[in-house]
C-alpha cells in the first residue's frame, strides 16, 4: 500500500507544472484542437479567434483537426493530454450532449476538463441541395413524411450539433430518417452541394454564404428570431415547427489540472480575441455572436456546460438515440 502511495504520489509530482513554467507560458506554440474536419463551422469560429489569440500570447496558436465519432475522438485525446496549456480544445453543444447520448463515454465533461470560456452563439439552419423538390419548411415536412425511405439527411457524427438538429427534428415531425454521417459539416456540405445527399441542419458559421449565394435551398432557421444576416428565412417557428429551437455554442477547453495562472492568461487572450474588430465583423457577416465578456470565463462556461447538459438529457433520453 505504501509503495502504492509513493508511486502515486511521484507521478502526480511529475504531473505538476512548476511554478516557473506557469509564469513563462507560452514559452513555445500551443495546439488548438477543433474536433470535427477543416471547413467547417467550428473550424472557422477556431481560426478567427486564433490568430488575436495569438498575438495576444505572444505565441503561435497550431490549429489541429482531429475528427471523428462527433467530437468524441478530439476530446478524449485533449481529456488525456498533459495539462500544461499547450494543449487546448475548441468544442460545441456537443460537450454537453454527448454524456447521454454515448453509453460509453471516456470523459466526464464537467470532470476531466478545465473550462476557460465560452465563445459564441451560433443559430443553424435546415437546408437542402438546390434542386431539392420542397420549397417550404411545410412542403419539406410533408416531402420526407411520404418519401421517408429515400431520403437522407447529413449530419457531422452522433454528437454533432447537426445530429442533434436533425434528431430534434425527426423528432418533431414523428419520422425517422436515413442519416448520413460525416466527420465534420466541411464535408457534408460539400456532398450537399454536390447533390450526394438531399438535406442537413447546420451553423450559420458555414451556411449564411452558400445560402446568400442560391447555392443551397434554406428552409428556416432555428432560432426564436430572424436573422439579420438572412432576414428573409423564416424561423422554425414562423415556418411551423412549433417550439423547435436549438442554437449552438462554443467553448475552450483545457485538461483538468491545468493550473489556474495559465487558464487565466488563456481566457484573458479570448476575452481579448473577441473584441477583436476583424472577429466582430467576420462573426457578423456569419450570423455568430461573440459571448459577453462575462460569459467569456471559467465560471460563465462551467454553468453553461452543466446546465446543457441537464437540458438534453431527458430530450435525448425520449428520442432514444444512443450510441457506444
Ligand atoms: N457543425 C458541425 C456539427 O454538426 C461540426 C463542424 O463544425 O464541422 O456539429
């Protein structure tokens, strides 16, 4: 037993970062995880609020895809990485779903990360490849409702916030569908566009462009309110699916342990990436909003993150969509 101690002891004195290198951080680049394929809508909020992270570090930030299984690869990979700030994880909603949608989760969400803050809201919005028949949210109901066995709809990986979108509304609608994963919306939206599948759910991040540009047929978006970016798409609501709402948020994350000087210094360089004017702007002309300052924190992400997470869990558990 107590050579048991002694050793555990040992490691998590190895484990510890000393006190000098929590002062010099950064003292060399730090990797930026995004969790789903480049192109994507979390791919892009993570560049463009890397490089005034950057600067504001006086280090270089490497953005790193890792994809796969909905954003449970990437974050079980950052769950298990040294926790001294050189390696970051950028992730959404599906933090807080995926611990009732995954039977066998490697990661406690709330447990094995650091929270450093939150970054965005993002709305979604239903759309389809453009020569797709309905022309309503309506006629794309009552489209899938009668041609349910041939139809599919995109989504990034159980996990994905286009998973969930298209789960709520297969949900909705009382109809299930033929999904097609990706391992991000870069490449499911290639495909849409390409007409390999008929229709997905996805951020405004990646949407608002090919949306404004006809290159995809939009249905509605999902947020209580229109958008200024779009404001000819009805919401869900208006387009009547009822109470149909989801929004998507991002947040920065760090391996538990990560000692709180460094957590400081990185949520003090996001605070500062988002009031960025080039971020404001380019969030803008996406649809996403920058999280207040307030909600840029430790403490605005971690009661973010819990209370998702008791917000999806009885809806996940009803729908029934599990995964191991
Ligand atoms: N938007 C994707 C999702 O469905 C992920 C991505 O950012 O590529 O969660």
């Amino acid at each position: 037993m107590r050579l048991l101690a002694c050793l555990a002891a040992t490691a998590l004195v190895a484990l510890a970062v000393p006190a000098a290198a929590q002062e010099d951080y950064p003292d060399g680049p730090i990797t930026l995880v995004v969790p789903f394929s480049a192109g994507g809508p979390t791919d892009t909020v993570t560049r463009l609020i890397a490089e005034p992270m950057s600067r504001e570090l006086g280090e270089q930030i490497v953005v790193q895809n890792i994809s796969g299984a909905g954003g449970t690869l990437a974050a079980t990979q950052v769950a298990n990485a040294a926790p001294d700030g050189y390696t970051i994880l950028i992730h959404h909603i599906g933090m807080s779903t995926a611990p009732t949608l995954y039977r066998n989760l490697p990661y406690n969400p709330l447990e094995d990360f650091e929270t450093i803050g939150l970054v965005t809201e993002v709305p979604m919005t239903i759309i389809a490849r453009k020569d797709f028949e309905p022309e309503t949210l309506q006629e794309l109901i009552d489209y899938v409702k009668a041609n349910q066995d041939t139809v599919t709809y995109a989504n990034a990986g159980i996990g994905a916030a286009s998973h969930l979108c298209g789960m709520l509304f297969m949900d909705a609608i009382d109809t299930q569908l033929t999904t097609v994963p990706y391992q991000g919306t870069g490449p499911a939206l290639t495909d849409l566009l390409g007409g390999q599948v008929d229709f997905m759910c996805d951020q405004t991040t990646n949407t608002t462009g090919q949306i404004q540009a006809g290159e995809v047929k939009a249905y509605a978006v999902t947020t209580g309110e229109r958008l200024e970016s779009l404001p000819d798409l009805p919401t869900t609501a208006e387009a009547g699916l009822g109470e149909f709402q989801i929004g998507v948020w991002h947040g920065l994350y760090a391996p538990a342990g990560t000692p709180e000087p460094i957590i400081e210094k990185l949520t003090a360089a996001l605070q500062t990436a988002l009031k960025d004017e080039n971020v404001v702007e380019q969030f803008a002309e996406l649809g996403t909003t920058p999280v207040p300052q307030d909600q840029a924190t430790p403490e605005g992400h971690t009661e973010k993150l819990a209370s998702q997470i008791e917000l999806w869990r009885p809806i996940i558990q009803e729908a029934g969509v599990y995964a191991d």
